[in-house]
C-alpha cells in the first residue's frame, strides 16, 4: 500500500464556554491514502467537522489543541500561517457545506476561481487564469462556462455553486479534497450529479478525498472507508462493506437502521427504525380502518390551480416583459386520515403551493376547498377560525419559535387567538408535550435549551394546539440527523393513526417520502406529472421524470449503490493541464 497522504495521531480538540470546558474532539486517530475515499460519519456534536477544520488549521485561536497532524510529511501544528495558506487550496482543498456563505457575493464567479489559481501560481497571468476558470467551469458541468463566469453567486442555483466550489477545490489540482456535507439540502438529482462529480474529480485527480457527512445512502456510493464518530471519540472503523453489513458497534448498527430506504417499502422486511415504527402504525391502522378512501370526508381539494408572477424591467417605469408560471394548473385532494406527499426538485412549484392554501383567500384562477368550504370571499372571522384547522410545520423549528418565549408560552399563542380559556390551555399544554413525547416540565424551557429534533417536536404539537384537521409539513426532517428523522417520522405516523389528523407533506426525500405517505403527486415546471398510490408510483412510476427522480435517490448498500450509473467527467479535463493551455485544449463534461 502506498504512504498516507495525511495521518491524523490522537487528535483531542476542546473549547471554553461559559458552561465549561467542552471536548469536541477526543483522541482520534486515522490515516488517509493516495487515491482512497474516506467518509467520517455520526450525528451533529460527534466531532466530525471539528476534525476537518483541524486538518486545514481553521480552528479558532481559543481551540484547545493536542496530538499530531501530518499532511505530505509536513506537521500542520508547528507551521505558521503563512505556511498554512501556501498548503491551502493548493495541496489541500475544501468544499463547505454552504456553497452561498463560502463565495464572496461582490465578486463575478470566474474572478473568485481564478484567484485561486493565481495565489498558488503567482506566474500565471491574469488572463490565462481567467481561461483556467472557464475550463473548470466546463469541467463541472456547467453550461456556457464563459457567460457564466461572468456572473455573481446570487445568480447561480444551490446546485451550481456547489459546482463552483468543486471548481475551485480542484483548481490547483489539490493532493487532499476534504467535502463537509457537500450535499445538504440539495435535491436528490443534483445531490447526485454532485457526488459523481467529486468521485470523477478524485479519480482524474489521483486525490484522496474526506466526506464529512451523516448521510448513509451517499457514504454508500462514495466511500472506501468509513469512519464512525460519537460524542467527539472514534467508535468505529472499517473498509465501506464491512461498516454496512457486519457492523461491530450497536452505534452503527442504530445509525444504519434509522435510515429510510427507497427500495423497501413499508410492507418489506426494512431494517430502517422509522420504516419499522410506521409499517406497525399502518398494520394498526389497516386492523381499525377498513373505510375506503372513497367513502372517508375530503379535508382538502385544490382545483385547476394557477399562480402567475410577471417578469418586469425598469428602474424608474417598471414594465412586463415576461411572467413566470410558477404553478400551472394543479389538481389534488386529501382526505381524511390521508398523508398525501407533494415532491419535486426546487423551483417545482410546491412552496408555492403550499403559500396559496395557506393564505386562505382567492387564489389567481382555480379554487381552494377545505372542508368543503371554499377559501375564496370567506370573512376576516371565518378565516382566523380556518386558521385552527390548517397549520403548518416548517422546515427550520428554530427560526419558527420564538427564542424569547418559553415553550408553554409558544404552545399557548394560537390557543388564545382561538379565544381558549387560561384553565383549558394549560391542561391542553400538558397533553401536547405528552403527545410529542416531551415531559410536562419542559413548558418553562426556552426554544435555545433544546435539541433540533426536540424542537421539531415542538412544532408538531403548535401545529396540533387547536385540533386541526390539516397539517401542512414543509420539508420538516430535512435538517435533522438521521436518529433524529427517524423518531420525528414515527411520531407523525402515530398522530395520523391515532388522531385522524391528515397530512400534505411536501419533501424532496424520496426515502422520507416512501414511508409515511399513503398517495403521493410529484411536481414538476408547476404542474403534476404523475400522482398516485405511493406504492404504486414507486414500484411501478409511468412519467419519465418520476423515474429519474427514483434512480437518483442514494440507497443505503455499497453493492446496490456501486451498480447504478452516475456522471463521468472527461479525464482530459484533469489530466496533462498546466497552466499555459488553451480551452480548446481541454475536455469538457458528458453524461
């Protein structure tokens, strides 16, 4: 085997807070080579990023560090920070989480990668660096590489700047790529361009690459090694098919088995916690509930719905110069006791969606129907009192609590708009967090106290404060850990069972998806190209862009994940370039 390119030795790193000491890393140890693809995992607090940071020496002054750090014979802990940034960018290269905070939003896209080139390669001139951005540009598959370079970060979607910081990371063609979380958030199709992309950049490269992530399903499909993190120590350790199919630790196997996966259904034998905690919802469901859908009340209906939004130039007379259809004649309906999922890539039209029920008013064209009531012409009185049937639980729980408001309190707020009584919203706050699975003393606590997953639960029960008959769910596990998802989606899955509340659940997880809906209607350029039983549209999808959007989703085995296809970039793109190269000498990016 070849010599590491980075050995890690009993690496402890710990802060001071006001709360005390914290130990963020504790004595771990690894080693990464020429060539290997090495995934460190766990759940938020484990350590994981803390470690990379270390690696790059991007740690904060007031870090408390010990151990040893070396990188191509180079100790990392004994060079200045001059040393450091002639390393960074240069032997060692890094992709941020969030690609939007990480580019500077004043400066063009291809100014900001070609400085890249030409700090390490002060020789080059400014226009052939200029060049040299555009054919990275082209490399990552970027469509017209020389007018985009011209533009700002803003004007570029999640997917694409995350290309540009995959541009920039390869610039200098690094021996290290390290990737913290390169694919939160993203849609599973550009998530997946995104991953083929650093696979195809590493192995033209010839670099190791650290993927800092606590999704399975892309672990799966990426790395050669995996290592496992808790509470800031190592727990595990282990080539990528022995981690997932003979895991020596129960925090590897917990972590593994709270993963939802696409290709088991809610009636297979799935491993996943959350599938298994759901499949024995429905099992009770179908035992108490044989009332077909047809028969069972219709809690909401949305009819040929439009949402237009004009397209307008000028900075003094502002005039029309095109619209955007952002929904285009959608047609849908929930009934009672139904979770119906709304899913599709960004910009497909579901938030929008979502915003034109929720408004509670005369949509453009179409109609709105909740209860059978349209929501068109109702008073001010009728809509404050449709309110308390259709709430809402958002993506981010802790930009919707109040921080200044203890959780009672915030439990409390849609109940006294409803007019309830001081001894009725205290006896329904107990209930609440009992239903959620929070203790009755967690009233006095403020949103900052608890944990994200504790806080989504919190927004569950506001949501279920006023006894609605519709929850409207925006992406509401997609920030979470794994463990965490899991124990959200088998608390929602009961509450359906138990309460008869309904669902529109509108996620770009098709995982996620799989396994808590019972219909699904999957959204594309605004409108719906295929709707259907969940099981039906999953084992069986008709529209094309169903099926890509289901091949696309990571699953959870190395063997499954290793026999998809994926994205392969053109190895002339990286390989033979020196600085003094012409476009028309490089490669360019194919499907």
């Amino acid at each position: 085997m070849s010599e590491p390119i980075l050995s890690v030795k009993d690496l402890s790193v710990a802060f001071d807070t006001e709360a005390g000491r914290v130990q963020a890393v504790q004595d771990l140890s690894y080693q990464v080579r020429r060539g290997e693809a090495l995934a460190i995992v766990g759940e938020s607090g484990s350590g994981k990023s803390v470690s990379s940071l270390a690696v790059m020496g991007l740690l904060p002054k007031g870090a408390q560090i010990s151990g040893d750090i070396e990188l191509m014979g180079k100790k990392i802990f004994t060079m200045s920070d001059r040393q450091l940034s002639d390393l960074r960018g240069d032997t060692i290269s890094m992709v941020f989480q969030d690609p939007l905070s990480a580019l500077t939003p004043v400066y063009r896209i291809g100014d900001q990668i070609s400085e890249v080139v030409r700090i390490h390669h002060p020789e080059v001139s400014k226009q052939k660096a200029s060049e040299r951005a555009i054919e990275l540009l082209e490399a990552v598959g970027i469509p017209e590489p020389r007018r985009r370079a011209q533009q700002y970060p803003h004007e570029f979607s999640g997917g694409m700047r995350q290309r540009v910081m995959i541009a920039m990371a390869i610039a200098n063609e690094p021996e290290l790529i390290i990737a913290d979380e390169p694919t939160t958030a993203l849609d599973v199709t550009i998530q997946a361009q995104v991953m083929a992309l650093l696979k195809s950049a590493q192995e033209m490269l010839g670099a190791a690459t650290i993927l800092i992530t606590h999704d399975m399903g892309v672990v799966a499909g990426f790395a050669d090694r995996v290592l496992v993190m808790k509470d800031s120590r190592l727990v595990e350790t282990g080539d990528v098919e022995q981690i997932f199919y003979e895991p020596r630790e129960q925090y590897t196997r917990d972590l593994l088995s709270a993963v939802p996966r696409i290709d088991q259904g809610a009636d297979s034998e799935s491993r996943s916690v959350a599938g298994s905690a759901m499949r024995t919802v429905a099992e009770v469901a179908t035992s108490d509930d044989t009332t077909p859908r047809e028969q069972r009340p219709t809690v909401l209906e949305v009819e040929d719905l439009h949402r237009v939004y004009p397209i307008t130039k000028g900075a003094v007379v502002r005039r029309k110069v095109g619209e955007q259809r952002a929904v285009d004649g959608i047609s849908f309906d929930i009934r009672e006791g139904e979770c119906m999922a709304l899913v599709g890539e960004s910009g497909c039209g579901k938030t929008t969606t979502l915003m034109e029920i929720m408004q509670l008013r005369t949509p453009q064209q179409g109609e709105i129907r909740i209860d059978g009531r349209p929501t068109g012409g109702l008073s001010r009185a009728e809509r404050a009192k449709l309110r308390s049937e259709v709430t809402l639980v958002f993506q981010d729980p802790m930009a919707s609590l109040d921080p200044r408001m203890p959780i009672g309190d915030i439990l409390k707020e849609p109940m006294r708009v409803q007019g309830y009584s001081a001894q009725r919203m205290n006896e329904r706050v107990e209930w609440l967090l009992k239903t959620v699975e929070l203790r009755p003393e967690h009233a006095s606590r403020y949103p900052t106290e608890f944990s994200g997953g504790q806080r989504q639960r919190v927004g569950v029960a506001r949501a279920l404060a006023c006894d609605p008959k519709l929850i409207i769910l925006d992406e509401p596990t997609s920030a979470l850990d794994v463990t965490v998802q899991a124990g959200v989606l088998a608390l929602l899955a009961d509450l359906k069972t138990r309460l008869g509340v309904s669902y529109l659940f509108v996620s770009h997880d098709l995982s996620v998806v799989r396994h808590i809906s019972d219909r699904i209607s999957v959204m594309r350029k605004g409108r719906i190209v295929e709707s259907g039983p969940t099981h039906q549209v999953f084992e069986n999808p008709q529209h094309e862009y169903t099926k890509e959007l289901l091949d696309a989703v990571p699953i959870p085995d190395p063997k499954v994940a290793r026999t998809r296809g994926g994205t392969v970039i053109d190895a002339e793109a990286f390989q033979g370039n020196s600085h003094d190269e012409t476009p028309s000498e490089q490669g360019s990016v194919r499907a």
